[in-house]
C-alpha cells in the first residue's frame, strides 16, 4: 500500500510563536551582550557620604564599618560602609526670653555614612549601577539590618 505523506503546514499562530521566541532571544542577548557591559566598565572607585538625620541609638548602632549597601527602591548594591561619623540631633528651641537656640535632643542621633563603591565616572555624571550620584539628592540605604533616608553630602573620587 502506499501511505500518504502529511505536509507540515505552518500556519498564522506558529509564525506568531516563532517570532516571539526570537524576541526574546533577541532580548536576552541585548541584555547580556550591551546592557551589562556597561556595569563591567566601571572605572574608579568613589567616596560618598550619606547624612542621617534624627535616628535612634539601635540605627546607629547596628551601621558597622565593612556593611554592604543597598538602594531601598531598586536594590542595586551602592557598596560598603567605610566609616561613619554620629553626634547629637540638634533642634531650634525658642527659650522664654524670646530667642531661638539650637538644644540637644535626648536620644536622637545624627550620622555620617562614608561608603565606598565602584562607579562610572563622566565627565557629566557618577553612576553606581543605573543609580546617578548628585550631591544633594535624597537617597534610600539599607542593609539586612538598618534603613534610613538620607542626603548625599559629598563625593570623592579614587
């Protein structure tokens, strides 16, 4: 007898899966090949402070030098704690003669982070993974153990 032989017949959903799958292999090689690379041209290392304000003895103590740091949003690592600096949170306080004096608050902390990270240094900018570095700008730190809000207070370049 003889048999027949089936065609394979490519129809409209099977170009449609074809090309997604393309995609994203297009993507992923995009994604590994261009994006990454430019983590892997990080050509300095800098030194920048984060200023905390208005925290608690147990923030500041569980802040320890050698730490690794996170950004809160995006969880991109912004490098290690090197030192930091704490005094006492200070307050404007009227006093009953009329004036205005700056006074200690009682269990309240300020702190000093240095933290020093690998980055892309421009001409135009500093970048720790896709975070920009501005003097002045708010930033979100955390660890396993602490987070806090804090203001980028200054940045040295090695």
């Amino acid at each position: 007898m003889h048999k027949k032989q089936e065609k394979v017949k490519f129809n409209f959903v099977d170009i449609i899966i074809i090309g997604l799958i393309l995609a994203l292999l297009a993507a992923g090689v995009y994604k590994l090949l261009i994006v990454n690379r430019a983590l892997a041209l990080q050509n300095s290392h800098i030194e920048f402070k984060v200023f905390v304000e208005n925290v608690r003895i147990p923030t500041v103590e569980s802040i320890k030098e050698g730490q690794a740091v996170k950004d809160v949003q995006t969880n991109i690592p912004l490098g290690t704690v090197k030192s930091k600096e704490v005094s006492p949170y200070k307050q404007a306080v009227p006093t009953l003669d009329g004036r205005v004096v700056q006074a200690d608050v009682p269990e309240k902390y300020n702190v000093i982070i240095t933290i020093e990270s690998p980055a892309i240094v421009t001409d135009n900018s500093i970048m720790i993974g896709n975070k920009e570095i501005k003097i002045g700008a708010q930033i979100s730190v955390k660890s396993n153990v602490f987070s806090v809000n804090g203001t980028i207070y200054g940045a040295t370049v090695k």
